[in-house]
C-alpha cells in the first residue's frame, strides 16, 4: 500500500469515528462514548513506559 492509500484509508477511518461520534451525542449516549474512550486511553497508557 503506498502512501497514497494510506492516507485515504486514515480518512475514511476518522470521518467514520466522528459520524459515530456525532451519532453517540444526537442520541444522547455521551455518557456511554466517554466511558469508552477513557477505556481506550487507560490501555494506551498502560503500555506506556
């Protein structure tokens, strides 16, 4: 995969996690997103030296 590629694959992924995102607040479930994203950042940095 060149560079190119890659780049369009980044997008895709982030457009699709800020509809989600955007989906999770129209339907009033920030509370569920943000537990979820402070899961994903307690094990990001859990493999932190």
């Amino acid at each position: 995969m060149d560079l190119s590629e890659r780049r369009v694959v980044g997008s895709l992924l982030l457009l699709s996690g800020l509809t989600f995102f955007t989906l999770g607040l129209h339907t009033e479930q920030l509370e569920f997103l943000l537990d979820i994203v402070k899961k994903i950042f307690e094990t990001a940095v859990l493999g932190v030296p």
